[in-house]
C-alpha cells in the first residue's frame, strides 16, 4: 500500500475553544511524516471554510482527510459532502471531536489531549478504506399478515401511495373479528372493507397463513398455505398486523360456562340485541385482577358500564385495581360514568366469583374502605386478558425476531420504537404490540407505511457495498455470526462444491459489527471499525 | 503505566451523552479517552487487552441500557466480553477493577461523568489514573 497523504483540519468553532493553544497543535502535527497539511479555519462547516478546504483536498492531492472539529454527530455528514465533491470516497475521513469531548468537558490541560485525539483519528485514517455505494432492487409489493383494522388501513395508506398490497387473511374474509368489536372499540369497518373491494392495488387472500419466509428486506420469499396448497410469493417488505386474542378470565374455572358470567363481547352483543327480559337490575364488571396492562379493558369496561347505563338503567358497579385512562377521552368517558351513577370499587387481591342461588356474589377487599366487600348481583362482566395471537410464538421463531414479556412482538426497545423490528423491512402494527386504542393503533399505521415506503418508493434502494465482509479464505463456517446477528443479515452461502461461508447481505445489515468482535477466525472486517483501525486508536496512548 | 482511561463508547448511547455533557458544560477529567464504536457488541477482547498493552490504567465499555439496546443485545454481549477479560486480566496480575461494563442512555450525561468519576476514585486505589 502506498503511504496516506493525510489532510488535516481543524476548527476552532469561531472562537468557542479558547483554551485550546492551536498553533502548538499545528506545530506538533506537521512533524508527522505523511501529514501533508495541516489547516487551522475557524468556519470550516460554513460555506467559506468548505471551499477553502475542497481546494485544499485538490491541490495537495489528499486521499484521507482527518476533520478536528466539533462532534461528528452534528456536521460530519457536511464533511462527507466536502469529499465527495473532491471526488473522494466520504469513508476516507475521521473525526476527532476537540470541542465536546475536548475543549468543552475539561478544566485543565486540553491542549495536550486536543492533540492526543487528532492523533488518535490520524491513525485510524491512515487504514481506511473506500466504501462503495450501490442499488439494489427492491419488490414493489407489501404483504399484510392479517384482515383486521390496523391491517385494512395499512392496505388502504399503502395504496394511496401507490404500492401493492397483498392482505394475507386467516379467517374466510376481511375484517371479521373487527366487525363483532365495532362497537366495543368504536370502529367502523363497512366503508374500509368496500374501499379495498373497490381498490385495484389491494389483492386479498383469504383462509391462508404464512408458513415460511426467506430472503431479507427488499426481497422476502414469502411461503403461503391456502386450501391445503403452498405457493411462494416476493415481497419488498412485511407488517404484521395479527391483531391481539381476550380471553375471558374466570376467577372460579367452574362458573366459565355460566350465563351469569359473561364477556364483554357477549355484553355487547346482547345490549345490541332486543333488551333481555327481565332485565339484569345490577351489572358488575371485574377487570385487571391479574395484569398491569389495561388499557383496552378500561376503554371496554367505560363502553359498555354507560352502555349498560342507557339502555337498561341497571346498577353498575366496577371493581378495579387500576382504571388506566391514558387513551383518547377515556378520562371523559370515566367521568361520564361516574356522573351517571357507575360504582368503581378499588380492590386489592382477586376477588372471589361465585354463584349463589342463582345470582352471582362477588367478594373484595375494597382498599378505601379497608375492609371487606360483598355484593351479589344479576350479572357479572368477567374480566378479560388481551394477549397475543395463537401462532405468534410460531411467528416469532419463524422471523427470528423477540417478544416482550408478555409475549407480544416488537418489545419495548426504544430504539425500534414503535414499529420497526430488528430486522428491516418487517414492521409489526396494532394489537399484535401489546393493548393499543384506536388513536394508537392510527399512528403505528402510519409509521409503518412510511418506513415501507421509504423502502420501497425507489424500486431500488442504496446501500453500503461490502462495508462489513466476510473474508471466504479465513471463514470456516462455524456459524457463530449467523447465530449472533440480532438483524438476520448473514446467510451461508456455497461458494464451491466443498465450501460454504457466510455472506452478509448489504441491505439487511444494520452495520453494529457484533459478527466482527465475535467471530473466531477474525474473517470479519468492518469498514471504519476494524480491529487495525481501533487498535490504530490505542496505539496513540504510548506515542503521546 | 500512563494515567489514561479508554473508553469505547457506543455511538446509540456513550457517545452522544459524553457528547451532552460537554455541552452542559459539565467537567471530567482529561484522562479520558473516548474510542467510538458502532455498538457496545463490537468490542473485542482483544481491544480491551491491547489498551492495557499500551499502558491504559484503565478500560471502560459503555453500550446502551439493558433491554434497549440498539441492536438488540450487543450490550449484554459487551459485558461477556469484559467479564472474560477480567479474568485474563487477573490471571496476568492486573486487578480486575481495571476494566468496567456499564450502561447508560444518550440523555443521561450525568452517568456518563459519575462513571469516569467513579473509575477516577478506583484508580486512586489501584495506581494510575488522575
């Protein structure tokens, strides 16, 4: 390799590092033998100082620059366009930030350690290597796993925007579940199933499922059953939108069956129906004696307490552990309730459910009176769990992906936040992510429309060509990256009729380099972090 | 044995709370040697080692928070790391104390000083440091 000519500029930020002596640094720095030139600018990510340091670049012939300035999170993309117009690769650059971890953090001798940065990057420039860009196609086609709302307005957005869209049914036809929860939830369903009917950029699959997918963002092979038939399918990109499972959660399993004992569903549809005779004269309602997470059961629990309130004019009473009224207007609609007569009685324990002469008696300690509460009544609204989907176990190991504790996908890893999963171009919306409300479930919609059509608007996409490599000489295939990539961005791959080795695939990879500090054979380098260009880093400590 | 701690400091978390608390204003002492890196997750072993090689007093990896890692689980992969090279570490005679995993969020710029603090005051036991 021919020795670097290096370029280095500092910047003073306009003055905001006084204590650092610039000129003692310069001094030091023009001794090193393949720094070709050192700048010192005080403007150098405005227009003036990038001039300056585009002819710079051009007239000394630098091919690795090194930028001593502020952190590299703010200006270094400015950089980086610097030495693409001087037709240089915008990898070939380090930055040493002497203002917040330098000029800034530190009271004593800055000047000393201001040097001992740029070193630092001086080093690591001396070993980098350019970086290509390259277009990859991507499938202009969405699968949509599921039929209910979060599903058909993902369909509908994504149309808009002018994308195929495949909505992959389980049940016999779109929106089914949600029909039955229009009321409970406050959806309307008609004019979306007749807006997809209509759209011509929506295909539907009904009472099919997904049983395999291969491949990585941009080009999924996605293995589809339907009747007992299996076909395979490409798609750009995925969201899941499996929706959550309520059960109804008896407190005695012997009065499951009872109909004094019913579930909000079934109190929903029975209010929809002609009123029951005679009617319930009180309703009780018991929920979250068994789970922190509670929105949905509040929401439902408000519904159908004022619902029961107008058409029959029971009794009602609520027993809760914790009223959760964080959605849209259920702070309202508690007040509401409470105005029109609803009892919530806060209890501590589960309360005890039983059936007693044909009536049903429920036993609590109630918290604010500290003491025990007893109450029969005609029907009890039994409480609910939501959890996740049958099959999103299955979902899970199938798209190498983690739950949270509770099991439902896309966990609560604020860096994916809220739809995003670690591997790119899978997206989870709506209950399948935990106990959402309509507002919530509207916004995770739109997050995941966009983040496939970021994806997929092009048709192609740029990538990073080969910037974390396996070296096929050094792999042994031991399989160890594939096994840590939390992205699933590695793959075996045949080079020849006795040798696999793993292959990174560009887009899929997310570029964190865990395959590289963990693989034994040392087979992979990671452009910019490789082990030469951090220990080049280290090496510094003895020279300075 | 120089005075310098080495700190390979995650880009999704260290690094921009190092970041915030050099604009607060908030002051460390200059031993401190931050080394970014893309994720906790990328460092070696063999980084933590040669640091030492070099006469670091001490090395530090600072990754993401547990359970929000940005990918996924680099941080608990880092602290394998560090707990395996405390014990080659100590195996050569170098007290293990010398090398630290801990976790921190982008926005929490006053752990960031409390750990180089707290690694300051440990030096000040073991030799070397500030």
């Amino acid at each position: 390799m021919t020795e670097a000519k290096i370029g280095v500029f500092i910047c003073d930020c306009g003055g905001a590092m006084k204590n650092i002596d610039f000129p003692t640094i310069k001094g030091e720095l023009d001794a090193i033998a393949d720094v070709a030139s050192v700048n010192l600018s005080s403007d150098l990510c405005l227009e003036e100082g990038r001039a300056k340091m585009l002819s710079c670049i051009k007239d000394e012939n630098i091919d690795r620059v090194v930028v001593a300035a502020c952190a590299p999170q703010l200006k270094e993309h400015v950089f980086q366009q610097v030495l693409r117009s001087a037709a240089l690769n915008s990898y070939l650059m380090s930055m040493a930030d002497i203002r917040e971890q330098c000029s800034w953090a530190h009271e004593g001798d800055v000047t000393t350690k201001a040097c001992g940065l740029i070193k630092m990057a001086i080093g690591r420039a001396r070993l980098l290597q350019p970086v290509e860009q390259k277009d990859l196609l991507v499938k202009q086609e969405v699968l949509l796993v599921g039929g209910g709302f979060s599903a058909m307005s993902s369909a509908i957005q994504l149309s808009r925007l002018g994308l195929h869209t495949t909505l992959l049914v389980g049940d016999s036809a779109l929106g089914v579940r949600s029909r039955e929860l229009e009321e409970l939830l406050g959806l309307e369903v008609a004019p979306m199933t007749e807006a997809i009917d209509r759209d011509k950029n929506i295909e539907i699959v009904t009472s099919a499922e997904l049983v395999g997918m291969e491949g990585t963002a941009g080009n999924f092979a996605v293995r589809i059953r339907k009747g007992g038939e299996e076909f395979v399918q490409s798609f750009g990109a995925i969201i899941f939108a499996t929706g959550p499972r309520t059960e109804i959660l008896p407190q005695d399993p012997g009065s499951k069956s009872s109909t004094r004992i019913v579930s909000q569903e079934r109190l929903a549809r029975w209010l929809r129906a002609s009123s029951p005779q005679p009617r319930p004269r009180s309703v009780a309602f018991v929920f979250d004696s068994s789970d922190e997470c509670s929105r949905l059961p509040t929401l439902v629990t408000l519904n159908n307490a004022l619902a029961v309130k107008r058409s029959w004019g029971s009794e009602v009473y609520v027993f809760c552990k914790n009223v959760k009224v964080d959605s849209e207007g259920a702070e309202e609609l508690y007040h509401q309730a409470r105005e029109r007569g609803v009892v919530f009685l806060k209890f501590e324990d589960s309360p005890g459910i039983s059936i007693e002469d044909g009536l049903v008696r429920i036993e609590a300690k109630d918290v604010l009176l500290g003491q025990d509460a007893t109450l029969t009544c005609d029907v009890v609204v039994a409480e609910e769990k939501v959890s996740p989907a049958a099959g999103t176990d299955d979902l899970r190991s199938l798209l190498n992906v983690r739950t949270d504790s509770r099991g439902f996908l896309q966990d609560d890893n604020v860096h994916l936040y809220p739809v995003a999963s670690e591997r790119k171009g899978i997206f989870f919306v709506g209950d399948c992510r935990g106990d959402l409300d309509a507002a919530r479930i509207v916004a995770d919609v739109s997050s995941a429309v966009m983040g496939a059509h970021e994806l997929l608007a092009r048709g192609r996409i740029t990538v990073e060509a080969e910037r974390v490599k396996v070296d096929p000489q050094k792999c042994r295939a031991c399989l160890t990256c594939i096994r840590v990539c939390p992205h699933s961005a590695i793959q075996l791959v045949r080079i020849d009729s006795e040798r696999e080795v793993a292959e990174i695939s560009d887009l899929a990879c997310d570029a964190c380099g865990i395959c590289a500090g963990i693989c034994p054979a040392k087979a992979i380098a990671f452009q910019g972090y490789s082990d030469e260009q951090i220990l080049a880093q280290i090496e510094v400590l003895k020279a300075s | 044995m120089s005075r310098e701690i080495i700190a390979f400091c995650c880009e999704h978390s260290a690094t921009p709370a190092a970041n915030l608390a050099g604009r607060l204003g908030l002051h460390y002492s200059e031993n401190l040697r931050l080394i970014p890196v893309p994720c906790a997750g990328r460092v070696d072993v063999v980084h933590i080692l040669k640091a030492f090689e070099k006469g670091a007093a001490a090395v530090l990896v600072l990754g993401c928070e547990d359970g929000a890692c940005h990918h996924i689980e680099g941080n608990t992969r880092a602290r394998e790391r560090v707990r395996y090279s405390r014990t080659l570490l100590e195996e050569i005679g170098i007290d293990g104390r010398r090398v630290g995993m801990f976790n921190l969020a982008p926005d929490t710029p006053h752990k960031f000083l409390d750990i180089v603090n707290e690694t300051n005051e440990t030096l000040k036991e073991l030799g070397g440091g500030k």
